[in-house]
C-alpha cells in the first residue's frame, strides 16, 4: 500500500520544509491545491527541485483546458496530475492522452462525480492510472463509506487512493478494505512531529 503526503497550504516555505522531515516516509509528495492556486506552478517546481527522485503530484483538478493544463504541469516536474471526474469525458480523455505522451500519469479525483460506479467503470477505458476516492467527514454519511466502496472497486482495477479522515484511530479500518494508497495530509503536516506521524502510517501501509 503507497502512502501520499498531501500538503495543502499557503505558505510554500513551510510546506518544503514539513516536507523534508516526512519525505523519507512517503511514496507520493502532492502539491495541494491551495499552494497551486497562490503560487502556481512554481510550487510543483519547487517540489520537484527539492526532491528531485519522489513522485510529485499536482493536485490541480483539471476541469477545462487539460492539454494545455496537463502540458503546463509536466514540464514544473509534475509525475501525476488530478482531473475532476465530474468534467467531460472528452476532458479526461485528453487529459490522459496528454499525460501518456510526456509520460506521466493521471489520478481521477472522485468528489464530484454524479455517479461513483460509471466513473469507477469508464475510467480505464479513459485512460486514467489511478482514482482518489475521498472518505466522508460526515458522521451520517460515513454510513454509505462501504457501499460506495464496493461500487468503486466492483467496477473498475484501477488502483483506488482513499483520502481524507485518516487518523490513528482510523487507519486500521481503511486498511482492512485494501485500498492501493492512502491520501493523507493534517494527521501528518500538522501534527506535533510530523515525521514521526508519517513514520507511523508509512510503516503501516509498507506492511499492507
């Protein structure tokens, strides 16, 4: 199982220097949206530049314009970029299309999605590597979390990231349903010794 750090906030110096105490414990290092949309592709470069052999995710959530949004993040370092799985199929697809060519990969970002299983199914044919399935904060609606698991993962192969409310007091029961990855930010950036939190579920998912 992957672990991917997300760090979505403002200030890009402190996201790169969290980023140096957990990078030996992550597989992915994601660029989140809120240092995308203050400080741009700079940020993705900056990423890359400081840790030039991690896999670096834009989280971008290409709506519009994927073939010269896709292009734009490649050539800042970008490995993987997220596209919106409620935009048109003719966006991912491009979107994809892209991405193959400049040799990088495409994680379809499940939140707006009118339909979980037609995503879920389409997404292959598409193009996509891999789905980001986010865990509702939700109490009630954390109820359904298994049901729109299966309609995820009874539709598609695609490796499946699960992000959102994974904590220590969560994270055995989103292991238990074997999902490829885990998305994982707060618990980890914010936490008092971040390094020792990313330790922790790094060690875990490298055991599952």
């Amino acid at each position: 199982m992957k672990l991917q750090i997300s760090f979505d906030m403002p200030d890009l110096d402190k996201a790169l220097a969290i980023a140096t105490l957990v990078a030996p414990h992550a597989d992915v290092l994601e660029v989140g949206t809120l240092l995308i949309y203050l400080h741009g592709v700079k940020a993705v470069t900056a990423f890359k530049n400081a840790f030039p052999k991690k896999t670096i995710l834009a989280d971008c959530k290409i709506a519009d314009r994927a073939k010269e949004a896709v292009t734009h993040f490649a050539q800042a370092g970008a490995d993987w970029v997220t596209v919106m799985a409620g935009t048109g199929k003719d966006v991912i697809h491009a979107a994809c299309s892209t991405a193959e060519n400049l040799n990088i990969k495409v994680m379809l970002d499940l939140i707006d999605a009118s339909s979980l299983g037609q995503s879920a199914l389409e997404a292959k044919n598409l193009g996509v590597n891999a789905l980001l399935f986010h865990q509702p904060y939700d109490e009630q609606e954390s109820l359904t979390f298994l049901d729109k698991w299966d309609m995820i993962k009874g539709n598609t192969d695609v490796p499946v990231f699960i992000s959102a409310k994974i904590r220590r007091d969560t994270i055995e029961e989103i292991i238990n349903i074997k999902p490829y990855g885990l998305a994982i930010g707060k618990s980890i950036v914010e936490a008092e010794n971040p390094a020792q939190e990313a330790q922790y579920f790094y060690d875990l998912c490298s055991k599952n």
